[in-house]
C-alpha cells in the first residue's frame, strides 16, 4: 500500500502494477461481528457482507479475509464448491455440507455442530472462521467483551 510515482516522466505513459501480499510474511486483520469493515495489516478493508455468529461459530465472507492474507480464492458454481489456496494448504468446502477437505483429506468443518457449513448470505459464501483459519495455519483470536475477531499469521 502505499503513494506510487515515477519522476521525470513526460508524454502519455500507461502502467500496470499488482501488488500482492506475501504469504510468508506476518499479518494480522481484526474483525468486529456485525461491522461491515476489516483491519488487515494498516488498511481498511469494506466487506460486502459483515461477519455473523451461527451457533456459536464466527461466520466470516471468505474471499475477504483469504485475499487478505495473499490467498487465492475460487468459486465453482456448478459444484456449489469454493477452494481455498494459502499458506500452502488447499481448503475445499461446499455450499451445505458439513465435510470438506484439507490438504487431501476428508475431514468434519465442525464435529461438536453438524449444522455448521459453508453459506450463502447476501450473494456472499461464508465459512466458520476458525475451521478455515486453522486449516491454513492462521491463529484466531476472540474476544467477548467486544465481539471482536483477530486473526494472525505469525
């Protein structure tokens, strides 16, 4: 992030920069439940959708927070899958199952709640928090009193 410029140009230039987030370095983004914008690192980010709780789980918008930390995010519409790659994991959930797959396996998003899964919600999938999060080697915060969600890859 940052203010970019290039001195001593004159005449038309046309450029084009990506700048992306590397994965292996530290990061963190706070999250408030119910508040539709995000910390990541020193930057504000707007979410389309704000996180809720479901059963006592913190449903977040994955894209989001998984280009937040230099993730590639993918939906496939026909499948209903999304497919998380980060932090050299790979993460595939579906829309309504409770079973996704890590890294290969087959694994359960929560085994004390069967009904958490992978959602639509306001044209935007959400996903348990943590069982991504932990699934991509990010640790996950969370605190009551303010209802407020750090994640971080140290």
């Amino acid at each position: 992030s940052g203010i970019w410029s290039i001195a001593d140009v004159h005449g038309d230039i046309t450029a084009q920069m990506t700048v992306r987030r590397i994965e292996g370095a530290s990061f963190t983004a706070v999250l408030v439940i119910g508040t539709s914008t995000m910390l990541a690192g020193d930057a504000t980010i707007t979410l389309d959708a704000p996180p809720y709780i479901k059963g006592g789980r913190t449903m977040l918008p994955l894209r989001a927070i998984g280009e937040a930390f230099g993730g590639e995010v993918e939906w496939n519409p026909t499948e209903r899958k999304v497919t998380v790659n980060l932090g050299g994991h790979t993460v595939l959930l579906w829309i309504g199952k409770n079973m996704a797959q890590v890294d290969g396996r087959s694994v359960p998003i929560d085994a004390a709640n069967a009904t958490i899964v992978p959602e639509i919600v306001a044209g935007r999938t959400f996903v348990p928090l943590r069982f991504v999060a932990e699934s991509t080697g990010l640790v996950v915060t969370w605190t009551a009193a303010t209802r407020t969600v750090t994640i971080t890859r140290t």
